[in-house]
C-alpha cells in the first residue's frame, strides 16, 4: 500500500544521474519536495511527463520545491536518459538493491520489476501532504500537483 497523506516521508538515499548522492532529509527544513515515481528513461508516457516537469521547472521553483524523480533504472541509463531529453533536475536511479525505495513508498510492481506513477508532495517537514497513485499506462497530470502546493 503506497504511503498516505500525513505519513511521516521515508527518508532515503539514492544516486542521482550525475552519481551524487541525494538525500530527501537534504531538504527538510528548507524546501518542499515533488518525489515523482516512474516506470522507465526512454518510454513514451514517462518521457513525456519528466518533458513536460522540465518545461515547467519554475512552477516548482517559484514556490520552493524541488522536484526528484526515481525510477529502478541504472544512474548510467538516466545520465543518457537526461541528457537527451534536457532533464535539469535530479533523476535517481532506485537500481540496487532494486526497487527498496519504491518498495518504501508502496509503488513498486513486483510483477513488472519497476515502479507505477506514483507522485507525493512532501512539506518541509518530511510530512506527505499530497499523493496520486496511477497505473503504469496512465499518465498524470502537472496541474494537480502545482495546484496542492499552492495549499502548503
């Protein structure tokens, strides 16, 4: 079951697609945090929204948030993956051991070795404050979660 609205954020350490380590408690106390989960670099869906958060970075930054995406690709995949795409933001790979952080927020398919979309608005204080769940095939919407930041 994914995490819920209110739930304390599991904290975690991955490697970014540059290889450095990002830590969600990094930010707390600093900034809001948009933790986006997503299947696999070079899919057409996931393309597309990481494209999409990319042409609207500073709906994110104009309100103090940072956004973090972690799919269960290599950081050597994501390092391509961004650099193709223009992808300014961290993307962290969730590769070894495979999928423990997906498996922490309750978005990982076992079935598929990968996580679903799963997408949770963390506050400064490492609270989930907002959070969608969908299906592998189904795309989410950048509107929805700017609009529940706009509500911390």
């Amino acid at each position: 079951m994914a995490i819920q609205v209110g739930d304390k954020a599991p904290d975690f350490e991955l490697k970014d697609n540059h290889g450095a380590t990002v830590k969600l408690s990094d930010f707390h106390g600093q900034k809001n945090v948009v933790l986006l989960f997503y299947p696999f670099a070079f899919t057409g869906v996931c393309t597309g929204e990481l494209c999409e958060v990319r042409d609207n970075l500073p709906q994110f930054s104009d309100r103090d948030t940072q956004v973090l995406a972690v799919s269960n690709d290599s950081i050597h995949t994501l390092r391509v993956f961004a650099e193709q795409e223009g992808l300014e933001y961290p993307l962290l790979s969730d590769f070894w051991p495979h999928g423990n952080v997906s498996r922490a927020y309750g978005v990982f398919d076992e079935d598929k070795g990968c996580a679903v979309r799963g997408t949770f608005i963390i506050d400064r204080e490492g609270v989930v404050r907002w959070t969608v769940v969908n299906g592998l095939p189904d795309a989410r919407d950048l509107n929805e979660y700017v609009k529940a930041l706009d509500t911390l």
